[in-house]
C-alpha cells in the first residue's frame, strides 16, 4: 500500500502539472517544471526524478506517479 503522506497530487491542466499547495512553503496553485511526458514517464516507476519546487526552492525526489499522484521517497505531506 503507498503510504499517502509520501504522495503529492497533482493537476494537469493545458499542457501544465499544478500542485495545489507545496508542501515545503504552503504556496498554493504552484506551477511545476514538469510537462505532461515527463509525469508519464514515471508512470510504475519507469524514471527517478529530483523536483525542485520553484516558489521555495525546496526539493524532493519522485519516484513513481500515477494519473493523480506523484510519489516521493520521504515523506511529504502531514499527517
């Protein structure tokens, strides 16, 4: 079972991946420097990924996603 407080979900709208709120500052609406390719391609753990958040600088590692959550290897989320 993936442990939900390792997951970040995610939008994709126009050819844009949005989170709602980075879990680092709290920003909200936090356009990714992600494209839509880039979160397939982490579909079942085919590619590793460092994201760097821009409003903060804050970095996570991505090792898996899904069509609604990108899964980091810590934990992300509170509780």
């Amino acid at each position: 079972m993936i442990p939900l407080r390792n997951s970040l979900p995610y939008d994709i709208i126009m050819n844009d991946v949005f989170v709602q709120e980075c879990p680092f500052c709290r920003s909200s609406h936090v356009l990714l420097p992600l494209k839509p390719d880039d979160v397939k391609s982490m579909y079942g753990g085919g590619r590793k990924i460092t994201l760097v958040f821009p409003c903060c600088h804050g970095t996570v590692r991505i090792i898996d996603a899904d069509q609604d959550y990108l899964l980091a290897n810590r934990p992300i989320r509170g509780k």
